[in-house]
C-alpha cells in the first residue's frame, strides 16, 4: 500500500523499525559503557513491593559479584548496603519517593571481597499517568576516592588548626618567662648581680627554646613542601657518634648515666651528614632526659639486608604501650609534664621520621612502660665504587 508519497506504509514502517532500533542499540552501547551504574526499580522504597529490576554491567566491576545473583537476592539492597547505613538510606529513598520527585544519597556499600565503598545514588522517580509515584531510575557511582580526598582535606585543615594552637603554647610560654623575667631586671633585679645574672640565665634559657622551636618548625615546613635539601656523603659513624656523645655528656651527667658506644672502628654510613646529626641528637637526648639515675644508654650498629641499622637502648622509663602508635606524630608527647623544658617542641621524633623516611630509611621503636626503650633506625651503606 502506497502512503501518497511514493514510499509504501511496510516500507516506512520498517525505516522506522530499523531508526529504533539503532536508537535502542546506541542508548544499550552508552548504559554499558557507563562508569557508572544504571539502575531501575519499582515500589516504594523498604515495602514488601519494592523490587530492583535492573542493573547495568558496570554494576560487576564495582561489587564483584553477578547481577542475575544479585538481583534474584530478596533484599537485593541490603545485601550490599552498610548495614550502619542501611536505615538511613531507606528512610532518604523513601522521602525522594513520596515527593515523586528527584534527590541522591551517599551510603557506604559492601563489595563482594569485603571492600568498604561510598556510593552516590542519583534517583529520579517514575510516576503514572495520575502523577503517582510508581518506581525510580537513575545512576549510582562509585564516590569513594572523592570521599578519601575529603577526609584528607577535612584531616588536614583540623591538622592545621592543631599545628597552630599547639604553636602558640609552645611559644607563649617561653615568651611569657622573657617579658617576665625583663621587667623584673627592670624594676630593680639588675642592682643584685647574683639575682641579676640568675634572671639573665632564665632569658637565655627560653631565647634558647624559642630558637630551637623556630628552627624545628622550619625544618617542618622545609619537609612538608619537599624542599628540603640531602646532601649524603661518607661518614664513619663512631668517629660521629663521639662527637655527639661529647656534647652530650653534661646532660648524662645530670643523672650520673654512663654512655657506651658498641660500634666497630671503621664502620661507614651514606648519608647527609647534619640530618644525620640531627636524628642523632634528638635519639640520645630523648634517652638521657627519661633515664633513671644511674642509668646508661648504649648505641650499637649492624649490616642487615643492605642496610646500617642502628640501635640507641636505654635504661629509663619506657613507653606505655597505648602511646607506641602516635610516638613519631607532630606535636606528641608522652610525658606532657616532662617535655614542657627548653628545647621541647614535640617535633623531634617526628622530624627524625621525616628526614630517614625522605632517603627511603626507616625508623621504629621496641618499649614497655618501666622497661626502657629502643629506638632504631636504618641509614644507608656507602655506594660500592665502580
């Protein structure tokens, strides 16, 4: 049959068959290729009538598992849903539901492996002619990178506003104990030399801790932004734990601690040899300031798996073992009451971290409240000439 243009009515209709078709197969091509799942259901959402009816491909990638499995589950939602978020989800589907409206929600979902993952369901609702809602459509993906770099973000700006507070402590104090002390001079101390230089000594003292804070924060900063510069080079390291011990023993003996060190002669290390001093320093005063009276600390080195290790043990106090998880964070202190004293940042152990960490070196620690401590740390051998 002739339609009057010249094109017969089986004719048409099998152009259009043919325009469907490709329309339904192009629509098929992008819902399977989707990074993202395409959905349908119908029923409102937690009644005995909800039911999913429709999963795209994508759905395997993100959760592991079939469709045909998941879909034929009775609670097909609650099989993947957190169970913590599950009620929240079903009371947020069913309020965009009665709306008849469209909305999303962001749960938290089970893969097939055990994996915790965000998701993002976008929803539109499906209505009947009556402007009833009847089921939903729409798309679920897979927002769980985006949630991690907002916690980094939200973790880093509490990180910052820590960093600032604990900042304006630590140079309160010290400021506070200089202006003190200088008004006192001022109102007459300076006429009692003896009383006069005591004063002078405690400026001093807290000028000294003030630089050592300056000093620690701009380390940190140095190594936040990757600036800081590691010039390694030959070292041996008992010739430089001597150095280190011999600057340190006024310190030992404060508290009449003996210092041992069990390195051999001739024992090489690759490393930047202030960064080293550094770790150093901070390592043996952390051991003599929490010793026992009597006490001693002993440092030794050994080749292990191409690396120096190198052991600093002590006869202290020990570390709780709640505190041996954050001992190397910015700013912790185990013995707040004790770690108050010039040149205590709460930085050390940290910035020792940093430094070994940024020449692909280690650093741990073996402790037990009363018990002692040993810190180690790893530190490169010298390249073997060609």
């Amino acid at each position: 049959m002739d339609n009057g243009n010249g094109v017969s009515v089986e004719s048409r209709k099998d152009q259009l068959l043919a325009q469907l078709t490709d329309q339904r197969q192009r629509l098929n091509d992008i819902i399977e290729n989707l990074p993202g799942i395409v959905w349908e259901c119908w029923g409102a959402p937690g009644s005995s009538q909800h039911k999913v009816t429709y999963v795209s491909p994508y759905f395997e990638a993100v959760f592991g598992c079939r469709r045909e499995e998941w879909l034929s589950c009775p609670d097909p939602w609650a099989r993947i849903c957190h169970p913590d978020d599950l009620p929240r989800a079903i009371e947020e589907a069913r309020h965009i539901f009665e709306a008849a409206d469209h909305g999303s929600i962001q749960i938290r979902c089970r893969a097939k492996d055990g994996r915790i993952l965000w998701v993002e369901v976008f929803a539109t609702v499906v209505k009947n002619p009556d402007g009833r809602p009847i089921g939903a459509r729409g798309v679920a993906m897979d927002v769980t990178e985006r949630k991690r770099a907002e916690e980094i973000i939200i973790n880093s700006e509490r990180a910052k506003r820590e960093f600032v507070a604990n900042v304006s402590h630590d140079f309160r104090t010290p400021i506070a104990a200089i202006k003190g002390y200088a008004e006192t001079l001022l109102r007459g101390a300076l006429e009692d030399p003896k009383e006069g230089r005591e004063f002078a000594r405690t400026i001093l003292r807290n000028a000294d801790r003030l630089a050592a804070l300056v000093e620690d924060i701009l380390m940190l900063s140095a190594l936040d932004e990757s600036k800081m510069e590691f010039r390694p080079q030959r070292i041996d390291l008992r010739a430089f734990l001597e150095e280190y011990l011999d600057e340190l023993r006024p310190l030992a003996r404060r508290n009449d601690n003996q210092m041992q060190v069990q390195v051999d002669q001739g024992v090489m290390a690759w490393a930047d040899r202030t960064h080293l001093g550094r770790v150093l320093r901070n390592l043996l005063s952390n051991a003599l300031k929490y010793n026992r009276k009597g006490g001693w600390v002993r440092v030794k080195a050994e080749s292990r798996e191409g690396k120096l290790v190198v052991s600093i043990k002590d006869s202290g106090i020990g570390i709780a073992r709640e505190h041996l998880p954050q001992i190397f964070e910015r700013f912790y202190r185990v013995d707040k009451a004790r770690s108050r004293e010039p040149g205590e940042s709460g930085l050390g152990l940290h910035i020792a971290k940093q430094l070994l960490e940024g020449t692909g070196n280690r650093i741990w620690v073996n402790s037990a409240e009363g018990k002692g401590s040993t810190f180690y740390f790893t530190v490169d051998l010298p390249p073997v000439p060609s």
